[in-house]
C-alpha cells in the first residue's frame, strides 16, 4: 500500500499549540479588519434601517443528513457555486467544495478554474490568494494523481464566530456596505487512492462570506485556522 499522501486542507496540522493560538487570533484579527474596512473605503451610515444584522437561519447544530445539498460534494472538479443567499447554507457548500477533489479526472489548472467561479466579483474585497492556496503545488498534485489520490467531504455544523457576532453588534454599520460575514464550519474528508488506501481526517475552516441583500452569496477569504 502507498504511503499516504497530504491531502488538499492539511495545513497547519504539525504546529504547536502556541503556533495555533497564534494563528487563530491572526485569522480573526483579519476577518474583523476587513469588515472595518468596508466602512473606511464606503463610510458609514447613520440612519437606522442601515443597520446590518446576523441572518437568523444560522443553526444551532447541523448535521450532513439534515443540512440539504449544501452541505456535502463528492470527487471531482470544483463544484458550480449553489444561488443561496445565505451565509451559513453557503459557507458549507464552499467548504465542502475546498475539501473534495479528484485527481483522476481534473487537471490543478481545471481546480482553479472551478474554486475561481466562487470568489466575489468585487475585486477590492475578494482575497483570492488565500483561496488557491489550499491547492498544492504542481509537484505534489502530480503525486497525487499518480496515486489516483481523491477525497469527498461532508459537513457536520457551521456558525458565526462569537467574536464576529460581538463585533457586528458592537458597531452594525461596519459591513452594510460590502455585506461580509466569518462563517466556522467543520466537517470530515474522506481520502482514498490506488490499491483500497483510504483514510479520514475531521476538518474546521472560517470563511469570509459576501452576501449582499436580494442577491447571491459569493466566497471572498479563509483564515488561516478555526475561529471558535
């Protein structure tokens, strides 16, 4: 049997607790940096109904059976962005996505092209290198498809950050002009590859989440690591 090969989302596995700790407050320092930032490039409104709030649909605890077709992909090329206007139901969707891929039928060129069809059209705010590089290097995905290496993923719960919540509470104002969210959403990939190798590892990722008002929900950033 080969040995097995790193999957698509291992970063960070081997770090050290303080390398974690570290890493999580980074990820959430930029994921509220940039919801004020919107309100540096826009300016911020004063006048009630601009008040944002968190969407109410947010779950509690969602599992893969009752979470509908967003919340899990199977092998193959990036999956077509779902038209939800929701940032939960979304964020699922994309993360079920970064988790799976097939080496066997799709190229890293043809990965790109797939995972660019999520990111949001507004360039000032869309962070794509955060996004590709999930991807491992040529070298390594030709490693990979030597070993016909492919992974599925199925998503367990998402939720809004506390910190996140808190922040949009404190100053609601902050993001009603780009509409950005943080969304944690954990859930497990399946890997497998030649000759019956297979193998499981659980999976937790914040995104950062644009959905503006009457229209679809679009990927703009990953932290580096869970926010709780």
């Amino acid at each position: 049997m080969p040995k097995r090969l790193p999957s698509l989302s291992g970063y960070g596995l081997g770090w050290s607790t303080r390398q974690r700790v570290t890493v999580i407050t980074t990820g959430l320092a930029v994921l509220l940096a940039l919801a004020a930032a919107v309100a540096l490039f826009t300016g911020r409104t004063t006048t009630g109904d601009s008040r944002a709030t968190v969407p109410s649909s947010e779950p509690s605890s969602s599992t893969s059976s009752s979470a509908g077709p967003t919340a899990s992909a199977g092998a193959g090329s990036a999956a077509t962005p779902p038209p939800v206007a929701d940032p939960v139901a979304f964020a699922k969707a994309a993360a079920a996505m970064l988790w799976s891929y097939d080496t066997r039928t799709t190229s890293r060129d043809e990965e790109f092209a797939g995972m660019r069809a999520w990111l949001t059209a507004e360039t000032k705010y869309g962070d794509w290198p955060s996004i590709v590089a999930q991807v491992p290097d040529p070298v390594l995905w030709s490693r990979m498809a030597d070993q016909d290496q492919y992974a599925t993923a199925t998503i367990t719960e998402a939720h809004y950050p506390a910190a996140f919540k808190e922040a949009l509470a404190d100053d609601p104002s902050a993001i009603t002009k780009a509409y950005i969210y943080a969304v944690t959403v954990t859930g497990k990939q399946q890997i497998a590859w030649k000759k019956g190798g297979a193998g499981a590892e659980d999976r937790s990722i914040t995104l950062a989440v644009q959905c503006r008002p009457n229209a679809n929900c679009s990927l703009v950033a990953i932290a580096p690591s869970v926010v709780p």
